[in-house]
C-alpha cells in the first residue's frame, strides 16, 4: 500500500492497512519521518519510488492536488484510493474518474461516512422497508476550524466548509435519499475575495427528485469547539423514522479534535479500507463507487453557484453522469 500525504488523516489510514496486514509505504514533502517512526513503515523519497513499491495508492493530500496524484497513479496501473473530495470541481472529478476506467484500475472515492455505525443503521433502516419513506432530513456537523492561513479557507484552492467538511453530509443526503434536483447554500459571514472567515457556519438545502428535503449544517468554529455530528430522518407525517445522537450519546471529543475518537480496530476508516481490500481481490462493487464521489463535488460546487446567485439553482444528476464514460 502506498500512501501519498502526511497529514492529519494519515495515521486513521495507515492504523488501517496496517490493522489488514498491509505492508505500507508513504511518501509525502514533509511530515513523512513522524509517520515512520511512530507506525514503523517505509518511506519513499520520490513518487516515482512510491510508485514502483505500491500495488495500490491512497491519495490523502490537500485537494487541489488529488488530480494530479490519482492522474500519475492511474497511469502507471494502480488503483486508487481518494480522500474526499475526489477533486476541487467536477470536471477534474470526472477525469479521474474516467481516467481509471480507461486504465481497467479500480477508483475509490473515501466517504468514510458511509461507515460510521449511526449513518449505517439509517440507511439499513429506510432500504428494509419497515419504514416510511424519507421526507425531512437534517444533518449537522461542526469542529474546530482547521489552522488559520491553511488552504482549506481558500476556495480558488479548492478550499472552504461546504467543498471540504460538508461534502460528508452531502453524500449522505443522496446515500439516504436519492438523487438531487434543486440546491440552496447559504454561509455566514459570507467569503471575501474568495477566502472564507473563521469562524464560520453554512447551511445547504438539497431536495430530491423523490420529495424528500434535506437540511444540512456545517460549522468551522474555534479552537475549543468539540466535533460533533447529528442526523435525523421524518416521514411526510413527522413521524421520527432516525435520530442520533440521543440524549444518552451526544456530543463525543475534546475540545479541539476534528476527528472522532476510535481504536484501529473498529474505526470506520478500517472498515471502508478493508470493504476497498475485499472489492479488489474479489472484483465486486463496494458502497461508495466513482461516480458518487463525482455527484458530491457536483453538489458542492453547485451550493457555492447558489451562494454566489443568492438563490437556489437547479441541479441534473443525469447531466453529471453524462460526464463519466
């Protein structure tokens, strides 16, 4: 396994190979060393030796540089996994996933979302047919604001809280309630040049062409800010179908942290890793397939098309598939 990128995402995904036996390999321009020594794997000094030394790669670098990486590991006949978002728009998007289906290598966009517990159980809930159909969805998620003057503030960089954080939840809402036929984004304080405040909240309302609506939030706030999530479903009755987290359950880390805490062992990381391991040495589908992680990027660009219309826009599911080959 190759892993390209040393950042904060990269321990969850090295604990996780590493949990299935995989021998691991990173490269990275810096932050590699601290990864060698604390996981004891091996580090490549060049992509190209990362490369040659990998059987599958995992992109887990900034996004505006996901296409280039999955590009060059495409090319040389790896598979591919790529942390979300796939790409900084669709059309980039859309190549690499095209890219990897003109190669015959497999393309796993990483919405690790689909592998948390809660979010399962809502789905397995609504696919059963022992509830009523979806109506209202809500869907929160907030944490600290990542570190000030990184790119992830800059949205010509492919940065900012919808494209970045809420792009979970916005996978989550097509996951749960089909495809999507108008978008609502709104964000407060709004971006100045391009660069998004902190703190800042934004909310994206998607209706789908099923009926159903969904409400999401998403929040970068200050350093002391816990991260937490929630999810609640309702039929067209306001019967409550899902909800977490109960009043036994709620919020979950320390002050700070921008990822929930989990042991290797049972870290949804680890089960989409090895869902990704299974679907390769099997050649079956896994839950989360290229052109999700194309529809996402869609999605969010087009709440950012809203945001800078001030008014909802139409959006085609059927005009983003007709980007894939």
């Amino acid at each position: 396994m190759g892993l390209i990128g040393a950042g904060g995402i990269a321990s969850v995904h090295i604990a996780g190979w590493l949990q299935l036996g995989a021998v691991v390999t990173v490269y990275s321009r810096s932050g590699a060393a601290g990864l060698v020594a604390e996981h004891g794997i091996a580090e490549a000094h060049s992509l190209a030796e990362l490369l040659a030394a990998a059987d599958v790669v995992s992109v887990l670098t900034p996004t505006p540089s996901h296409h280039q990486y999955a590009m060059a590991a495409i090319a040389a006949g790896k598979d591919v996994v790529c942390e979300k978002p796939l790409a900084e728009n669709t059309a980039r998007a859309a190549e690499i996933a095209n890219a990897a289906k003109a190669a015959g290598v497999r393309l796993f966009p990483a919405h690790v979302v689909r592998f948390f517990p809660d979010y399962v159980k809502a789905r397995a809930g609504l696919a059963d047919g022992a509830g009523q159909a979806p109506a209202v969805l809500r869907l929160s998620r907030s944490s600290a604001g990542p570190a000030d003057g990184s790119w992830f503030y800059n949205e010509g960089l492919g940065g900012g809280i919808i494209r970045d954080q809420m792009i979970h939840d916005i996978d989550q809402a097509c996951w749960l309630a089909g495809d999507v036929t108008r978008v609502h984004g709104v964000q407060t304080p709004p971006s100045v040049d391009g660069m998004v405040p902190r703190p800042v909240t934004a909310a994206v309302t998607l209706t789908h062409a099923g009926g159903a609506v969904s409400h999401l939030r998403g929040e970068w706030g200050p350093d002391s800010l816990p991260f937490s999530t929630s999810i609640s479903i309702e039929s067209a009755d306001g019967t409550l179908l899902f909800s977490r987290p109960g009043e036994a359950d709620a919020v979950v880390n320390a002050p700070g942290d921008y990822l929930p805490v989990q042991s290797a062992a049972d870290s949804p990381y680890t089960l989409q890793i090895a869902e990704f391991a299974g679907a390769l040495a099997s050649g079956g589908p896994a839950r989360v397939t290229p052109a999700d992680g194309v529809m996402a990027v869609a999605l969010a660009e087009a709440a950012y098309a809203s945001i800078a219309a001030d008014a909802p826009v139409d959006f085609s599911a059927e005009q983003v598939r007709a980007l894939l080959d």
